[in-house]
C-alpha cells in the first residue's frame, strides 16, 4: 500500500479544490505550499508578477517544509498552470525537498493551458523521482470534478 502525501499551491482556490478531492478520493496527507510573501489579489498583476519569476528562474520562500518525507511513497503535487509550468512556490518545494525514489503525479488547474510543460519541469526540479502523467483540470469546473478525478484515481 503507497503512502500518500497530497501537495498543492493554490493562488485562486482552484487547485486547493482540486487537492481536497484527491484527498477525499485516496486518502494520504496534505500539505499546502504558502510563499511567505503572498502574490498580489488582482489577477493582471499576479500573471506578471509570474511571468517574470518563471523567466528569471525565481523560487520565492515558502513557509515550513515536510519533514517527514520518507514517510511517503507517492506525491500527488498541484499547481495552477502559469505560463505553461508550475507555479514558482511549487519550484521552491521541489528543490527543497529530496524526493529521491518518490513517485510524483502532477496535478495542474488552468484556463486553457492544461498540464504545460509542468511534468518536465518536476522531473528537472527532482531528477531522482519517478514523475508519471499527470492530469489537468479547467479551473472554472473544479467544484464539478469528482467524477472526473474518481475516474482519472481508478486508471491510475
């Protein structure tokens, strides 16, 4: 039986939403990924904010870490797709953690873009883990999603 941690960064709510359900779904532990300076409420800005930390290669601090990772087999990791990849508070958790023999399924929310290149960009960010395929969900359908999610949990 895997040991399962839910990880998430969630900017609107959507990917929070999207988490939950994994949770309620699998079972496992959550944790959510906070920056320690939050991205601005207004959307425009938060887009440029991002943009200019993905181009830079900018990883923001974020608060606390897991400390107890090797308790865990396989990491469900959510993020709102930004700019066709993760979120940079998601980049910080990768490379603050070994995740060394981990198994990671990605989990995006978008409005358009899907999955991006965000699984890649986990397997860069953690290049001794197992990074599967992973599942994209439209931001404005998330609080409609637990079939979908149910369904996606069963093939997997």
């Amino acid at each position: 039986m895997s040991r399962i941690l839910v990880i998430y960064y969630s900017h609107s709510g959507n990917t929070r939403e999207i988490a939950k359900q994994i949770q309620s779904a699998i079972g496992g532990d959550i944790f959510e990924i906070k920056p320690i300076k939050p991205y601005p409420a207004e959307y425009q800005e938060t887009t440029e904010q991002a943009q200019r930390e993905i181009n830079a290669g900018f990883q923001p601090e974020i608060e606390g870490r897991v400390e107890n990772m090797e308790d865990y087999d396989t990491l469900f990791i959510g993020s709102p797709c930004w700019w066709s990849t993760i979120a940079p508070p998601v980049a910080t958790f990768l490379s603050a953690h070994d995740l060394t023999g981990k198994t990671i399924i990605p989990f995006m929310t978008h409005e358009g873009s899907g999955l991006g290149h965000s699984a890649s960009e986990m397997a860069k960010l953690a290049p001794n883990a197992a990074v599967k395929t992973g599942r994209a969900f439209h931001g404005s359908d998330v609080k409609s999603a637990k079939e979908n999610i149910e369904k996606w949990l069963k093939d997997w």
